[in-house]
C-alpha cells in the first residue's frame, strides 16, 4: 500500500531520579494514554503551571486516520492549547454535507451559515497529524513529562491519589499519583482491571475504511449515500483528508468477515465501482469496524477521573469520538487545577461527571438514532427509512428525519449546577445562557482586531459591554479566584450575538462557558457567581 505520512518513533527516557524501583515519587497528575485525549488533558494542566507525568506504552502516533473531522468548538480548544492553526492549516475545510439516495441527493446542511466565525464547522485531519502537533507542543512544555514506551501494568487506588505500576524496556518502577487521568482508549485497561462498569449498545453491523491515494476534483464536503447503485442496499460515506487522501466508508453487514473483507482484492472492486473504470487510486489504509453506544455510570471514581473514549463511546458517525473526549478535557482541567491549588473543593470534580455526562447521554441519543436509521434491523424500521428518504425527494418534513449521522455541537449545559440563573425579570435573547459554550465573533481589543476567545480561557473574565470604564470590577482581580475584566463596545457583532446593552456582563468560566449575565451587574453579584461555578458557595 502507498503511504503518504511518515510515522516519527519517539525515543524512550528514562524517567527522573526519583521514580525507580525503590523509590515511590508523588507526582500532582498523571495521565495515561498519549492520543489527542490525554495529550489534550496533559497540555492544559500544564499549561495551567501544574507538573505533569504522561504515560504511554507505544513510541508513535496512531496508526490510519481513524479519528478524521474535527468540529468548530474542538479547534477552539485546540487554539488555546497552541495547535488550532496547525490543524486548520494542513486539514480539508468544510461546512456542508449531503445525502443521496440512490442516485438522487435529498438533503443536505450547512455547519456554520453565518459569517464572522474564526474557525469554520469542520476541519478533516488524518488522526497521526493532530497527533503529532499535540506531541509537539507537549515536548516544549518544560514541565510535561511525556513518557513514551512506558506501560501502565496496574493501578492501585488509594484515599490520597493511585499507585501506579509501569513497565518499560529497562526495567519497571512505581509512582504515585495525587490525581489519575485515565484516558487508555475504548478498551481501557485501567478500566477493565479495576472492575469498573460501561454498559450501553453493541450495533451488529461491520463497516470497512478505506483511506485512498487519488487526485479528485470532488468538493470539499461530507457525502453520504444510501442504498447507492455502486453499493446497493448499504450505506457508503466520502471524506476528504489531507495529501490527496480520501476516507470511504462501506456498510458490509454483520455476517462479513473482518480479514477477509481486508484483503485488497476484495476492497478495490469496491472502490473501483464507486469511482469508475478510469480513475486512478491507491490504497492507503484499511481497517474493519464495529461500533458501540456505551458510557460509564460515574466518570469519577476518587481520584481517577475517566476521559475520552475510556469513560464513553460513540458511532463515528457524527464526528462525536475524539471531539467528545477533547471537550471532556476542556471542562476538566481548569476544575482539577483549582481543587489541586486548594481554591476549590474537590466536590467541583463531581460537576465533571454531571456536565460531561450530560454531553456522553446526549451523544449517545444522537449517535444511537443515527445508527438506527442506517442500519434498521427489523422490517418496520427498514420500511420507515425507505419512505422517508423517497419521500425527501420532494416534501422538506421528511428531509429532516433523514439521519446520516447528526454532526458534533457542544453541550448546552443549560441546567448546570455552576450556573447563575437570569436575574428575575432581566430579559436577553439570543443563544448565550448560562451554561453555552461562548460564540467567537471579531472583535477589537486594544486597538488591535481580532477574536473574543482569544482574549477567554484558563481564568474567569468579566465580559462588559458599553462602559468605558469599570474600576468597580478591578477589584475583582485580587481574589482569591481572579475575575479579569474585558470591555467590550456595546455594538458591532460581537454585541448582538450576546443580546449587549450598554453594562450588559457575562462572566466566562475557563473553559469559555457562560457562567453568569446581568444588564447592570454588582461586583458582589459577581463574586457570587464565581462562588458558584467553582462549588464555593
């Protein structure tokens, strides 16, 4: 097979002077398992200032772009973590999709139909590259301790953090964790060892991957076809990645056989039905899966907190994989820093598992209708999918009953505890309410023009609208949980998505969530709110 990426081998380092044999260091975190999750995890904490042990038993980045479309929210939180432009950069851009039946399209969506966003609805990016950008910038951290070829043989809680026994190449020592991010995959060792539950749905189907080499003039948009005349009576879907290489997904059914369906004179036929006689391909990558719509009960157990694919897994169709499990990190590291600091209680960790696993059941609903829709397994779900996409043709009801797999969207955490409610009889309109991820329009700060998140994350910031002035607030700087202030003018853009009058205020948890908002807010009104998003209350 043609390769169009080069895998870096990272080298194995021995770990400090401390960790050996004999000797049991205290380290504040460790995190386990180097994907784009735990690297994730691991770049913010130490970004925050927090020294951190990251653990993995592989020297390389994943192997195949497995994890491809990356959502408008997750650049946004790569952008703060140093690799958002990287990935725009080097990945496809795209905001619309559309799905055919046959030979006909009967739907199709736009992720972002407004202008004046910084980052567009997805980028596609083979999975080796984003994680290559998160090792790098993991490696410039001076206090990031990336351990590659280290192997995490067994975790033993405890009340204080987790014992955790590694085994390496030369030789196998123990450290001690105060606090234990688990992000090992789907297939969690530390989960399984530990006896922890995930329940939830196995779907009886198989799909094969297939990454092709191909020079195409096709858009740069998400196809998705059912029942196609190149592929009938299955699904098949077209993205495309970086270097010429495109990702197509064929429904197989459930009595295929994995390896056989692997062999690549079973996979280019399939291919060269799709294409055509004429065109010219390459096979890449090839791979055969199935897919579960699971969760962990609880994402905290003591000390260890479960991220990503570990604590919870979806279809991969909706991009709701890595996304999902990079969003799990932006909402736990600015929570694990201020218990570690002592400027929290560790009951903030708790709004963890209830905001996160709001977003795991809400992921889990959508993933588990769309896979539904797919792959009907009784005949009364195949006759309903059938009519609704005939149907789709020419009536628009019907068009939005067609599911090819709802896109990745942040959480709304509308009825989350660390949210103010709205001051009785102060009206906003508008998607900025308590507990919404923050709208990114320009704005200028300074003099200079720009974007609002740029000015947002790793600390509360008071948005205010319309006041030249705001010495009531610089006060708020020298708490004990800093409130920075940021002006805003009460027009433009910037305004109007966030309802602004002339002393409207948002105040912005450190994960660019919407805490709090008043037309004309008191600094003690604000220290409330920042009692309640961190549990101090």
């Amino acid at each position: 097979m043609l390769s169009t990426y080069t895998y870096p081998r990272y080298a194995f380092r021995r770990p400090a002077a401390l960790d050996t044999p004999d000797t049991v260091a205290r380290h504040p975190v460790v995190v386990v398992g180097a994907g784009p999750v735990g690297l994730s995890a691991a770049i913010d904490l130490a970004q925050q200032g927090l020294p951190v042990v990251l653990l993995d038993d592989d020297n390389t980045v994943s192997v195949g772009s497995r994890g491809l479309c990356y959502a408008k929210r997750t650049l946004e939180i790569l952008d703060r973590l140093g690799c958002g432009q990287a990935v725009v950069d080097k990945g496809v851009t795209w905001n619309v999709g559309r799905t055919f039946h046959r030979d006909a399209e009967v739907f199709h969506f736009n992720l972002l139909p407004e202008p004046d966003h910084r980052r567009p609805g997805m980028v596609n990016l083979q999975q080796y590259y984003l994680e290559e950008y998160l090792v790098r910038r993991a490696m410039a951290l001076p206090n990031l301790d990336l351990r590659w070829l280290s192997k995490v043989a067994r975790v033993t809680p405890q009340d204080d953090g987790a014992l955790i026994d590694v085994e390496t190449a030369e030789g196998a020592y123990r450290l001690h964790a105060d606090w234990l991010v688990v992000a090992d995959g789907a297939r969690s060792p530390i989960r399984r060892q530990l006896g922890l539950d995930i329940e939830g749905k196995v779907f009886q189907d198989r799909f094969l991957i297939a990454d092709v080499v191909m020079k195409a003039d096709f858009p740069a948009e998400r196809w998705f076809w059912f029942d196609p005349p190149f592929h009938p009576n299955q699904s098949v879907l077209l993205h495309r990645e970086a270097d010429n290489v495109w990702r197509i997904d064929f429904q197989l059914g459930w009595d295929a056989d994995p390896e056989h369906e692997k062999k690549p004179e079973q996979v280019v036929p399939r291919i060269r039905a799709m294409l055509g006689p004429d065109r010219e391909f390459s096979l890449e990558w090839v791979s055969v899966y199935t897919f579960q719509c699971r969760r962990m009960a609880d994402f905290r157990h003591g000390r260890l907190l479960f991220v990503g694919d570990a604590a919870h897994q979806v279809s991969p169709f909706g991009a709701r994989g890595a996304n999902s499990g990079i969003q799990d990190t932006d909402n736990l590291a600015w929570k694990l820093k201020l218990v570690i600091d002592g400027r929290a209680p560790a009951a903030l960790l708790d709004s963890y598992n209830t905001e996160r696993g709001e977003a795991a059941d809400e992921n889990l609903l959508n993933s588990t209708r769309s896979t539904d829709f797919m792959t009907p397994k009784s005949q009364a779900s195949r006759d309903f999918r059938d009519a609704v996409l005939t149907l789709a043709n020419d009536h628009a009801f019907a068009r939005a009953l067609v599911n090819s797999g709802r896109l990745s969207v942040p959480t709304h955490h509308r009825g989350s505890p660390l949210s103010t409610p709205d001051t009785a009889g102060e009206v906003f309109s508008g998607r900025m309410t308590p507990g919404a991820p923050m709208d990114d329009p320009p704005v200028a700060v300074d003099g200079r023009d720009g974007w609002l998140l740029e000015h947002t994350g790793n600390g509360f910031v008071l948005l205010v609208f319309g006041v030249a002035d705001t010495p009531a607030f610089a006060a708020l700087t020298g708490d004990a949980i800093p409130v920075r202030t940021l002006r805003l003018p009460a027009d433009g853009v910037a305004a109007q998505r966030y309802d602004a009058q002339p002393g409207t205020a948002y105040l912005i948890r450190p994960d660019q969530i919407v805490a709090a908002r008043w037309r004309q807010p008191e600094p003690d009104a604000v220290r409330a709110a920042v009692r309640r998003a961190t549990c101090n209350a």
